[in-house]
C-alpha cells in the first residue's frame, strides 16, 4: 500500500468521532510520543475505533504516559480542560484526582488485571473548582504487539446526579414523616436538626434563630454542641454585627441569601463529612403564608464541593417548606384551639341562656293552662261569650307552648346538648297509638284516614319522645295542608330499614320549593291549606331529629296531588351511639304532646274539644300523702287544687322546710321545684337519698328547666321522674298514679335492678371498647392529613417550580430565533398534566376517608365490563388481552367497585412493557378457616369472595409487598416509562378496607404481580 493510501486509512479512523473525533484527525500526532497515526498498532486503532463510535463516555490511556484519547461523550467529564486535554498524559490531566486513578492505572498495567469501581467519590478540579463527583468505571487492559499490556480502555457512567439527588431525597422523606407529628415548635426544630445531621454533606454544619419580635433572633438548635459555642445564643439584629448583619439582609428582603466567606462572621466549623470546612453559609427564612415577617431563620453552611446554582438552592427551599409547613400547622392548630375555646364559652353562655328563659317561660304558662283547663272543664255555669273567650285563651297558650318547646330543641340541638335515649321498642304499637289520636279530628273533616302499620321482625331502635314528634309534626302538616281527599300513615320493614311515610292528597308543593323545605324558619310561599299561620319550623326540627336517629327524610309532592314524605331508619342498635343506647326502658311513657298537637288540629275546623272523665279518686282503698314544695305560692296552690280530690296533700316553701314537715309526717311521694331559696330541690335529694328513713320516698322534680339533658341530670342526681313546666293537669295526675305505682312494687324489682346493673356494667366496658376504635379511627384520619400537607408541601410543587422555570425560560428567550418555544411548552404541558392527575388521586382518596354511600346489590360483571369499556383505545394500542371467569352480585358500594376495579387494569396495563400485555382476572368463594394469606387477616367464621387480579408485567421485588399500598410510594423511579402518583393502590386498600376486607399483592421483578382480594359475603 503507498504512502497516500496509507494516509487516507489513517484519516478513515476518525470518521464519525464527532468534534473529538475531528480534533485528533487535525492533531500532528508524529510529534507525540504515539507516533504517527500509520504508525499505531494495531490494537490501539482498535480501541480508538471503540471510543470515537461510543455513545457512552470513553477514554483510551496508551503507552508508558498513558496519553489520553476520548469521545465527545467524555467531553462532559473533561469539562473545563478540553480540548488541552487530549493527547496528555493522564497523571497530568487527573492530577487532582491521580491519588486514585493511578493506583487502579497501575494494577491494569503491571498485573494486566483489570479494575472496577462502583459510584466512587472523586473530587475533580475541572472548571476551575474542586467538585463533589461520583462515577461508576472500570479499567481494562490493552495488549500491545508483544502481547503485553501497553494501555487503558475505560467505559465511565456518571452517578453523580444520583448520588446526591437520592441522598437529599432521602433527607426531604425523613422530615415529612418525622416533624409534622410534632406538638409544638420547640419539638419542630430540634426534630429539623436532628434530621439534617443524617445528611453532613449537604448539611456541615446547621441552626435554626427563632425571631422574637422582630428585634432578637434566638438560638433553638445546631447540629453540634461545638457550633454553638460559635454561634451566639441571642442576637440583636439591629445591631448590624457579625452574623446579626446577614440576618437583616435575609429578613429586609424576604428570600434566601448565599453569603461568601462566612468564615470571617462565624468562624472556621469542622468536623464535617468533609476534610475542607465550608466557606459559604446560606441564611433562608421560614415564611408563613398570609404572613410578610418570617418567623425563623436557618443557617447553614454549604457543601465545600458545590456551586450554589439554583438547583441546589431549590432542595434548600424544599427543606425550608417543609419546616415552615410543620410550623404553620401548629399555628392553625393553635388558632383552631383558641377558636374552639371561644365558641365554647358562646355556646355554655347561650345554653344559660336559653335555660334561664325556659324558666321564665314556662312558669307562667303553667300558671295560665292550669287554671283555662279547671275553667273549661267546669264551665257549665259560664256564659257561651266566656266559654268561647276562655277557649281562645287555652289555644293560643298551648300554641305558644308549643313553639317554645320547639325553640328550646332547636337550641339543645344547634348546642350539641340534645341527647337521644334509644330503647327497644314495640315500634308499630307505639305508631299506632301516636297516629290514632288524629283520628277523630281528621274523620270529623271528612277526609279519609288510613293506618297500615306492619310489625316489625327486627328490634328497633328509638327515642321515643322523638318518634312522637316526628309523627305528629308529620300528621300535623299533612292535616293542615289537605282540604279534601285522604291521609294515610304507613310503617313497613324493607332491606333491615324502617320505613314511615306520611302521604295526603292536599294542594302539594311546587318543584322548586322542594329543596328548601327543610331549611329553619322557611315556608312555602302564598301556600293554601287551612291557616296561613305558622312558624316554618316544624320539618326542619322533623329532619334534625330523624338525622339524630342516623336516618334520612325526603319528600316527593306534585301541585294539585299531594305529598309524600318518607322517613328511613335502620332497625337495630349498631347504627347508634354505644352511651345513648339502654337495653330496658322502665319509665312509663306518658305525654302531653298529642293533646298539644291535636287541638290546635281541632281549633283549625272550629270544633270544641270533647271532656275527659274524671279520675278515680282512690288507688286500691288508700289514699296517700303527697307533699308539694315550691317557693311559688300560686304554684303550691295551683298544684295542690288539682290533687287534693284524690290525695291528702301538705305544702313546704322550700327544702328546709319540707325536710321539717317529712320528718314530722312522712309523706309517700314529694313533687317538687328545683330552684327555691335557702334550700333548693338538689340539697333536698341529697338529703332524703343519703338517709336510710327516707331513701325510699318517691321524688318527682317539677322544673320549668326543658330538654333531655335536665331530665337526664335529674335521674342522675336520683329524681324518680321529671316533669317540666308547663305541665297539663292530666299529665301530672299520671305521673303521680304511676310513681306511687311503682314505689308498690320496688321491693319486688330489687333482684332485677341487681341484674340491670351488671347489664349496664357490661354496656359501659362497650361503649369505652367503642371510644378506643374511635380514637384510633381519629388518629389514623390525623395520620391522612399530615400525608396531605406533606404531597401539598413537595409533590404539588414540584410540578409548580416546573411551570414557573419553563415558563421564566419562554419569557426570557423568546425573542432568540433558535429557541425551541414548543420543547418548553410541552413540558409546560406535561408538568400541569402530571399535576392534574395528582390532585385527581388525592380527592378520590379524601372522598374514601368516611364512608356515606349506602352498599347495594352490585354486579362486579357490569363493573368490570364498563371499565374494560374505558379502556378500549388503550387495550386496543397495547395489544393486551382482559382474561375473566364470570363474577357474582354482592353487596357493596358500586362507585367505589368501579374505581378498584379501574385502578387495579390501570396498574396492570401501565408497568407492563411485553409485547402482548395479559391480565387474568379470578374469582372464588373461599371460607376464612380456609385462607392462608399471611398479609391478610380474616374471620374464620366467615365466608369471602376472593379476587384474584394477575398481570405479566414489570413486578416488583416481594419485600416491597407492604409498601406498595402507602401513599405516594412509587417503587419505579422510571416515571418517563412508567408514569404515576403513588396513590392509585393506597385508594384500593382503602376501598377494600371500607369493605371490611383485606388485600395483598405478590410479585417479583420482571415477572409479574398478582393482586388478592378478600371481601366478605352473606353466609346463606
């Protein structure tokens, strides 16, 4: 071959090197010591060819100096140094780091063996500053033409990016798990710190001023004891010395700040991960939103072997977010608290309130029913003009009863005070007896009245004051509002529920007054019926007292029709607060109500009221001694008037009194007042209960104090009945028969009250057993919410910055002609979908933290086939194939079937890269003795649907079995192959788990994951 044509090879070597490639074909390589190119040996050519094509980046090191050859891809590695460094020898372009690249060189050479080094720390000089660096390379031998080694091949993979971006990671994961559970702010900064000293090359040293008003910053905490003997422990920041100086910069504008030589203001820290001590400090406020003056101040001193680029000043900014959340937090829990205690002392204000009006109230309206009842029930001697006044008189005084005990519940309610005492009760008896007192009016209009009451299979569940003024409200409206037509009551089981609808062929309402029916004080506009008087409360007390039983009410109506309202509770107790249930009700059930509610029915249709008999005036031959004491001379009077044809009665003013008459004559029941002077009602309870002469007496309160918790407080203070005032004379002639009744019969019932104790023993060990799931349930629920202020503080960011950089990079370069406007949008684009989807996740599993849809019959068939629907286009794309054995019908909630369901293909169809995507979907009735899954508890008792959903995808490796159902657990970092939030399995265990079930997955890498499901069935 001739010189040119030997010349012309040479030059062929270093075609398709790129740039380097080029510089060497230009390089007059017969004044190296390589020699000429046609000169090279064979093997070295070998190896440039290798290099030059190599996307990868690579070096050949030859001869005795190892003279340095590389690709453009080296180019990055090189950095500063190129293209100097090419052709030199390798101790002289690596002289900074040749305390490590020559002892490997050395080995490859002298043992022609070769080296490997993983992720290896080099602090490399290359553009003009020392650098944190890691790579993964390994040095082989090349032989020359005797056969022995005359030089270096080297591949390199830069790790550096890696290194440092898990172990800030890694830094950023500890402190949104570690400090948002914290309880004050001393806690957050010690818990930041402690964190921070985890990760000493990022973090040489840290501290954290607290700002006190603006004028004095305070040490809270440093990574070492050492730092704080630099650091002063209070700060005058007007002081404008030393460190104070760079405080007044960071706070005057608001935002981090990087200051050089910190040496000169701290002092020299060492003793970090480094051998050289950190030159810079960074001073970055903690900021709380709303708020222009941070609250605190970090200090930290920056790696020694990294620029300050605004890469990692954002990771500085994350960790400041971090914190400043956490102790934005306890801020608002703080504010929460306060606000809490406020409401607190407005609502005990109110409630006093209210119980003070009560009194003021009902007291005189006792006064005015008594006597207008006496009058009207011996009115055979007044005149018809009298009579008809007193009749007006007794109506519009039981109206303004009424509407004072349904303010009054209003109030206890809106308070929180209203307690519900559910009993097992004879529900459809019970109805019945409510419903037949509307009978005689309704009939005597002429309309027709219909009563289907069903008897109930199950127990069911009632506060039976309540149920009375849920039915006769209901009656009432329906009475009121039909003029023609019928009114039907109907009671009936359906699916374990109770249902009460109340239904009339009156004027009906318009459609668009349907959904503020129920709002308080509203009513119906130019509405016709029998009056147009009222107060728009009724229904709406209706709803509250229904809701207070965990049911619903709706109504359904048509104008010109009529109207249906529905009431749905569940039969049962499980529903129901375990304290307000008691298994036996002993108090005799006696009520005013119906009466209230029935003659201001009849004073609509100008009927007078039909009188009672009078009562027998003797209970088996004896008439007994009843005491009434009240500080209220009309009240003695009144009340003793209306006992003393049947009972010999005594008076007392008060409770010391009455104590003076007991002991003189001891009488067998006492009615009465609560609050008297010198001794009120109370002291004299306490006084007759603790005495062994007198223990037994019957004592009935008479108090114009209303509502349930009165009432209950009386029982608990041993009042053996309570009535309140204004009371009917009927009403209280009952509760004396009654309790005298029962004073008969006390030493009969002591076995059973033994008996109802132990009940009541056990129910309280239940409900506190109830109290602890509760707790438990709050805790977890608290847990969520951290979890959310931690995916607001970084994962919604993240995308946020991305925006804003790109966004900053359009506006700033748009005007240049060879900027790629699209490429940013897209990435715009692609970081506000990646956003989107995130904030989707997040409320679909908010959505599942309580559950309030109803379970109904479900076809997982239907299910399934709607969401393979969905994903048609993909399956289509992907080449999958959906395998599926026909699934059953069970109860359960189909939303959220749908979205298990929907979240288990996607995961299948997404990592899963074969050519033909499979997903096997497998059902099977197993019983819970017969179950072995370790991650799964179930009953052994009971029966469970197992699903079984199998995919031939990527995997994952088993010991990440657990993790894989935590929020935002991602355990592929490929996100531009595999895409995702980290939420779509913790919303399936989520749903599994408001199933009562459990799920579990197995897997390994690159063979697949299968996902079991256990949901439990109706034993048949």
């Amino acid at each position: 071959m001739t010189g040119a044509k030997l010349e012309s090879a040479s030059l062929l070597l270093f075609e398709g090197g790129g740039e380097t490639g080029e510089l060497m074909k230009s390089m007059d390589w017969g004044n190296t010591v390589l020699g000429s190119v046609e000169e090279w040996p064979q093997s070295l050519k070998t190896c440039v060819r290798i290099v030059l094509t190599s996307r990868q980046p690579m070096f050949v090191w030859w001869g005795k100096e190892l003279i340095n050859l590389y690709n453009d891809p080296y180019k990055a590695i090189v950095g500063g140094k190129h293209p100097w460094a090419l052709g030199k020898p390798a101790s002289e372009v690596w002289s900074d780091i040749w305390d490590e690249a020559g002892p490997r060189a050395q080995i490859c050479l002298q043992e022609n063996t070769g080296t490997y080094d993983e992720a290896l720390l080099l602090i490399m000089e290359r553009n003009g500053y020392p650098e944190e660096t890691y790579y993964t390379f390994s040095y082989s031998p090349v032989p020359g033409e005797d056969g022995r080694p005359a030089g270096i091949i080297c591949a390199n993979t830069d790790d550096t990016d890696r290194i440092i971006g898990e172990r800030q990671l890694r830094t950023l994961k500890d402190l949104g798990k570690y400090i948002l559970d914290c309880t004050s702010n001393e806690e957050a900064y010690q818990k930041t710190i402690h964190l921070l000293k985890q990760n000493p090359h990022d973090f040489p040293f840290a501290a954290i001023y607290e700002l006190k008003d603006k004028k004095v910053a305070k040490l809270q905490d440093a990574t070492e004891d050492r730092f704080k003997t630099l650091l002063p422990d209070e700060i005058n920041i007007q002081s404008q010395q030393g460190i104070a100086s760079l405080f007044q910069h960071v706070i005057d504008e608001g935002k981090l700040k990087v200051f050089k030589n910190a040496q000169q203001v701290i002092g020299q820290v060492t003793g970090s991960a480094w051998t050289k001590p950190p030159n810079n400090c960074l001073v970055i406020p903690l900021m709380q939103s709303g708020h222009p003056f941070p609250f605190a101040l970090m200090v930290i001193g920056l790696n020694p072997f990294r620029q300050p680029d605004e890469k990692y000043l954002d990771f500085f900014r994350l960790v400041a977010d971090q914190v400043a959340t956490c102790i934005s937090t306890l801020y608002a829990y703080d504010q929460e608290r306060k606000r809490a205690e406020a409401l607190a002392e407005i609502d005990k204000a109110k409630t006093l309130f209210f119980s003070n009006i009560s009194h003021e109230f009902r007291t005189p309206l006792t006064l005015m029913l008594g006597p207008l009842e006496n009058m009207l029930s011996n009115a055979d001697d007044l005149h018809d003009d009298h009579i008809a006044n007193i009749e007006s008189t007794h109506r519009n005084a039981m109206r303004l009863l009424r509407l004072v005990n349904t303010l009054l519940d209003f109030s206890r309610i809106e308070a929180g005070r209203a307690q519900a005492r559910f009993s097992p009760v004879n529900l459809s008896q019970l109805t019945t007896d409510i419903s037949s007192t509307f009978r005689s009016v309704i009939e005597n209009v002429g309309l027709e009245y219909k009563v289907s009451i069903m008897e109930m299979s199950n127990k069911v569940y009632v506060d039976k004051e309540m149920w009375e003024k849920i039915v006769l409200n209901l009656l009432s409206n329906a009475f009121k509002y039909t003029l023609s037509g019928k009114i039907e009551i109907q009671l009936k089981e359906k699916n374990d529920n109770v249902l009460l609808s109340v239904s009339d062929t009156g004027i009906g309402i318009p459609e668009k007054e349907l959904p503020r029916l129920f709002n308080r004080f509203y009513r119906v506009k130019n509405a016709g019926g029998r009056t147009y008087e009222g107060t728009g409360i009724g229904l709406s007390l209706v709803k509250e007292l229904v809701e207070m039983h965990n049911g619903t009410i709706g109504v359904e109506s048509k104008e010109g029709v009529g109207t249906v309202f529905s009431v749905c509770i569940a039969a049962g107790k499980d529903h129901l607060p375990v304290d307000q249930i008691q298994e036996r009700d002993d108090e005799i059930f006696t009520t005013s109500l119906s009466s209230i509610y029935v003659n201001e029915a009849i004073s609509l249709t100008g009927d007078k009221q039909r009188k009672d008999s009078v009562a027998p005036s003797k209970i088996n031959g004896k008439k007994y001694r009843v005491l009434v004491v009240d500080d209220n001379s009309d009240m003695r009077d009144y009340v003793g008037r209306l006992l003393n044809k049947e009972y010999e009665v005594a008076t007392a003013e008060n409770g010391k009194d009455a104590l003076s008459k007991i002991y003189h004559q001891r009488p067998d029941l006492i009615l009465s007042d609560i609050m008297m002077p010198v001794m009120d009602g109370i002291e004299l309870l306490y006084a007759l209960k603790g005495n062994a002469s007198t223990d037994t007496i019957p004592v009935i309160f008479i108090s114009a104090r209303a509502g349930e918790e009165a009432r209950i407080e009386g029982y608990n203070i041993g009042a053996d009945d309570y009535l309140v005032k204004p009371f009917s004379s009927k009403e209280l002639l009952a509760r004396v028969r009654s309790q005298l009744k029962i004073a008969n019969m006390h030493k009969e019932v002591n076995d059973a009250l033994e008996n109802k104790v132990k009940e009541r023993t056990k129910e309280l060990q239940k409900a506190s057993e109830k109290l602890e799931q509760t707790n438990t349930e709050l805790r977890r629920t608290n847990k969520e919410l951290e979890q959310f202020a931690y995916v607001s503080s970084h994962d919604l960011q993240e995308p946020l910055r991305k925006i804003q950089t790109f966004a900053d990079l359009i506006n700033r370069n748009i005007e240049l002609p060879a900027f790629d406007v699209k490429r940013y949008l897209e990435k715009i684009n692609a970081s506000a979908e990646r956003m989107s989807i995130l904030i989707k996740d997040l409320l679909n599993f908010s959505k599942l933290s309580k559950i309030n849809e109803e379970f109904v019959q479900t076809d997982l068939n239907k299910i399934l086939t709607d969401v393979i629907s969905d994903f048609e286009v993909l399956i289509k794309q992907k080449n999958a194939e959906i395998k599926f054995t026909s699934l059953p019908v069970i109860k359960a909630i189909p939303l959220q079937m749908n979205q298990l369901f929907y979240n288990l293909i996607s995961n299948g169809l997404k990592f899963n890269n074969q050519e033909k995507p499979v997903i096997e979907i497998r059902r099977a009735i197993e019983e819970g003795k017969d179950i072995f899954n370790t991650k799964c508890e179930v009953a052994k008792d009971q029966s469970y649907l197992h699903l079984s959903f199998k995919d031939n995808g990527i995997g994952f490796d088993q010991s990440y079995a657990d993790q894989i159902f935590t929020i935002f657990q991602r355990l592929n970092s490929d996100k531009q192959r595999f895409s995702g939030t980290g939420i779509g399995l913790a919303i399936c265990k989520k749903i599994v788990e408001n199933h009562r079930g459990c799920i579990a997955a197995h897997g390994a890498e690159n063979a697949g994951a299968t996902f079991d499901i256990y949901l439990p069935v109706a034993n048949d």
